[in-house]
C-alpha cells in the first residue's frame, strides 16, 4: 500500500476557494507541500518546520511581512489578513525566500481557519489510497460538543442531520428519534415553528437559548451561515444555559461549520457539473459521445434513456427553509434546486444499484439517467418496471414523473432515446400527473399531437371548416354544438353513449347533432372529415 500524498499549497487553496483565501504574493508554483498549521506569536521565537503554513495573527504592515518572510525558513507560507500590504519589496522577499503570502478574508476567524485546515491535513493522513476522505463535519460535532459539555446535531435548513457528535444518549426521546432517523421529526418542527423559534434563529447572528415543554430538554441552537445566506444550524442540548464562554465558542463553531460546508458545496457542485457536462455529451450522441461514456464508466451498448423530473417543484413534509416555513411548500430557488439534485442523487443510488455501468446526472430541471440493458426484446417495457420501482421506493417525499425512451443498440442512438424520453415525460405533464411513468411506445399519438400543436402555434395557425364555423355558432349564441360532435366522436357514433357524457336526452343529442350537421357542413360519413375535425379538436380544444 503506498501512502497518499500530503497536501499541497495548491490543493488547500482550490478546496478553500478565493472567497475564503487566495495568493496575496507567490514564488511561481504552489507545489510544496504543507505539513502543518502553526499560529504566530510576537513573544514567542519563532521555529517553523519545513512545509510549514504560519497564520500571521495581528501582523498587518509590509515591514512586519518581510520580517516573518526572513523567519520562516523552508516554510510553505505565511497567511495574512485582507487586505495584504504588498509592495515591490515583499514581492522580491517572496521570490527570495520561496514562501508564498496568502490573504485570509476578514470574515474568517483565526481559530476558524486554523481549525479547517488542520481538518484538511488530517483528511489526508485518514484516508486511505483511493478513498473518499472521511466526513469532517461528525469531527466538528464532537469539537463542539466537548467545548459545550453537551451533545450537539448539525443540520441544514431543512433540519435534515447531517452530522451529529457522541453522548445522544443523554439527551430525550426527540434528539434520539432525530439522530436515528437523520431528520427532525415534523412534530418537533411544527412545535418549534409555533413558537417563533426558526424565526428567532435565522433573525440572531448569536446563539438563542429555546425551552421545551414536557420531557424535552432544552436546546441551543445557533445558525451557520455564509454573509445572508443560511446554510443551516447547530443544535445543542442542554439542561442549563451556556456560560458567555461557551455561547462565543458556539458563534465561533457556526463559522468553523459554514466553512467546511461551503467547501463540501463546491466540491460537490464540481463533481456534479463534471458528470452533467459529460452525461450531456453522452446524451448528445455525437463524436465525443464515446470518451465522455468512457470517463463516466457508462456501457456504450444497448442503453435506455430515463428523463424524471419533480411534477410539482415541492417535497412535502421536508421541514423548514431559512426563509420559509415547517413542513409548508417551499419557495426559493435555492430549496428547489436542492430538492431536485437529492433526487438526481436517489435515481443515481437506484440505478447504480442495477447495473454498475449506469449513470444519472441533472441537466436543467430533468434528472437523466442512462441505463444499460440486456437485450433479448421488451427492454423499454424492463426500463418502465426500474422506473416505476424508484417512484415506489422515493415514496411522496419525491413526487416525480418519468419518461423513458426506446432502446438504443449504440451510442449513435443514445440522442433519439433521449427525444423519446423527454416527449414521453411531456405527455405525462400535459396530463398533469404525479408520480406516473410512462414509456415512449405508450404515448407515441399523445406525443406526435403535441409535437403538430407546438407546429400550429409557431406558424399560427387558427380553426378552419365545420369546425370554425361551430365554434363561431357556439360562441354567438351560447349553444353546445362542439362538445356534442366530440362525445360522438369519442364514442364512436353511438348516440346513447354520447347522449350519457353531455348529460342529454338521447332525442336532445340527435336534435342537436342533425343541427351541427346544418351549421358546419360536416360531413360525418366521410372518415377523412372526422379525422381533420377530430385533430383539430384536439389541437385547439373544444
């Protein structure tokens, strides 16, 4: 086993991001490695090993810079609050020594900062080649939780749990029901959002104190944000309030949190844009259709195409948002984007678990997913049934429909099972559905009629003949003559069956049908009449 590379100057920065610091000055390439986080002290003399990253606590002037420049040996760099007094001097100090001088944000705390590095440093020494590194917001919730002497959950706005410390043992029966089941039960939401809590809580930039009734103990909570962007919360339970001391630790913790959960964001978004980009371009069937299926692992024949997507924009019962309310609909952008990717991520998870070659990514506001089949016939009917089963399995906390397309033998293929999938997901969004799926083959005439109404609309077309003049007639003088002809239509000229969809006498309908006859000219025996009329219903409605 070799061992994983440390990491780099460059590597600390890109996870980071220049938001939260970039290169005030730099000798050329970032390469070195950095071995440790170590704080600046005037009154302490200065021993900085190789690799080193100094945090220049309090040092603000360009003397002072080139000073630490001169001390810090084989260090990786030193890192100075914004903004960074640098000048020509420094600049040739830099070039000399080979130390780099970074610009930390102002926002950022210094224990902050050196918290989240020192994260990042122990990330690399934990993982083992290959792996994912492991989640450091569960390290942060057992930080916190010794510095409060209580147990602490971290949640997003939704009071989803998405990392929580040791010692829930001690707190209720609530925290127990939230840790297990990764979510705040809707009851202790609703509670909470009664009470003005959520509100209270996103309004104070300081922890908020809440009493609970019954057996519940009490809670500290504090948000975690980015400027005025609310990220999410910290959660503590307790039996008393928090010391001053512990209430500026848990402020100081919230920043701590918002860091490591804006990098895990932009980690996240890079990786997805990156398999959205290339499932795009599988997705395109073109020329580079066969190295983007390469770089996803995706099989390159006999594939179906599956277009799914929210049918409403809302998950029921998700909780509440930063700007919105317990278990009610959500109505910024932000939730419903969220909403959509942990829906693209659990039709990923699904097919994953079908074929390893498979692959989902969200394109727009449509979770496509590229699943490989055996072949032998009935493979859209195969892809329907996986398609019908996630819906099952996403439950109505993922109201959705799904398209599928007809099966592609190649890659070349792959575009029109993708066409197919999205007009056979039109269909069931014409029908207002939720929670269906519906294969292209099924909905073949329901998708060609949108596709001739999309025609008739871009050129403008309006009615024409009998069926003109019945609309013009129906119009005029309040009379029914429209839905008459498309109940006998619809039923196949059986006047009884028709009479029963308008409601009529069956000597009504005849009396009515023998005057629609009169007014538009139409000719019902004539079978190419009753398919223009029949279309144009359709198209423009009755």
């Amino acid at each position: 086993m070799t061992s994983r590379p440390r990491a780099s100057l460059r590597r600390i920065l890109e996870d980071l991001g220049s938001t939260v610091m970039d290169v005030a000055a730099s000798p050329g390439e970032l390469d070195a490695e950095v071995t440790g986080v170590h704080i600046y002290d005037p009154l302490d003399e200065l021993l900085l090993p190789e690799g080193g990253l100094l945090l220049a606590v309090g040092v603000d002037s360009a003397e002072r810079i080139r000073d630490l420049l001169d001390a810090a040996g084989a260090a990786a760099g030193i890192v100075v609050k914004q903004p960074v007094a640098v000048d020509e001097l420094v600049r040739a100090k830099v070039l000399e020594t080979g130390v780099a001088v970074l610009g930390l944000t102002r926002a950022a705390s210094w224990a902050q900062v050196a918290a989240l590095l020192r994260s990042l440093l122990a990330e690399d020494d934990l993982a083992e080649p290959g792996e994912a590194p492991p989640d450091g917001l569960f390290a942060l919730a057992n930080a916190v939780c010794a510095l409060l002497d209580a147990p602490v959950t971290i949640e997003d706005r939704s009071s989803r749990v998405l990392a929580y410390s040791e010692r829930q043992e001690e707190a209720d029966a609530g925290r127990v029901a939230t840790v297990l089941g990764r979510q705040v039960p809707e009851r202790y939401t609703r509670l909470l959002e009664e009470g003005g809590f959520f509100r209270q809580l996103y309004q104070s930039r300081e922890p908020v104190h809440i009493e609970l009734k019954g057996e519940q103990i009490s809670r500290v909570a504090v948000a975690v944000r980015s400027g005025d962007e609310i990220l999410g919360s910290i959660w503590a339970a307790v039996r008393e309030p928090l010391t001053e001391q512990r209430q500026r630790a848990l402020a100081d913790a919230a920043k701590v949190v918002a860091l490591q959960l804006l990098r895990q964001r932009a980690g996240a978004d890079t990786g997805r844009r990156l398999r959205a980009d290339l499932l795009s371009t599988v997705l395109a069937g073109g020329q580079d259709a066969a190295e983007a299926a390469g770089r996803l692992g995706v099989a390159s024949e006999h594939l179906c195409v599956l277009a799914a997507q929210l049918s409403d924009g809302t998950e029921p019962g998700a909780g509440h948002p930063g700007t919105g309310h317990a278990g009610g609909v959500p109505t910024d952008a932000a939730r419903l984007e969220s909403d959509r990717q942990r829906f693209c991520d659990a039709l990923a998870l699904h097919m994953g678990a079908i074929h390893p070659k498979a692959a989902a990514a969200l394109v727009g506001s449509v979770a496509y997913a590229v699943l490989p089949l055996h072949p032998g016939g009935q493979e859209e009917t195969r892809a329907v049934r996986v398609a019908e089963s996630f819906l099952a399995r996403v439950g109505p906390r993922h109201a959705a429909n799904i398209g599928v397309g007809r099966p592609a033998r190649n890659l070349g293929e792959v575009a029109r099972s993708r066409a197919d999938a999205d007009r056979a997901l039109r269909v069931l969004r014409a029908r207002r559905a939720s929670g269906a799926v519906a294969g292209y083959t099924d909905v073949h005439f329901e998708a060609l009629l949108l596709q001739l109404s999309d025609l008739v609309k871009v050129e403008e077309q309006v009615p024409t003949g009998p069926y003109r003049r019945l609309l013009a007639y129906d119009a005029e003088h309040g009379s029914e003559l429209v839905p008459t002809l498309r109940a006998y239509l619809d039923a196949f000229g059986d006047v009884n069956a028709a009479s029963a969809r308008v409601h009529v006498h069956t000597n009504t309908f005849r009396y009515r049908l023998k005057r629609l006859i009169e007014i538009s000219g139409l000719d019902l025996t004539d079978p190419d009449a009753r398919l223009s009329v029949m279309l144009q219903i359709r198209i423009f409605g009755s």
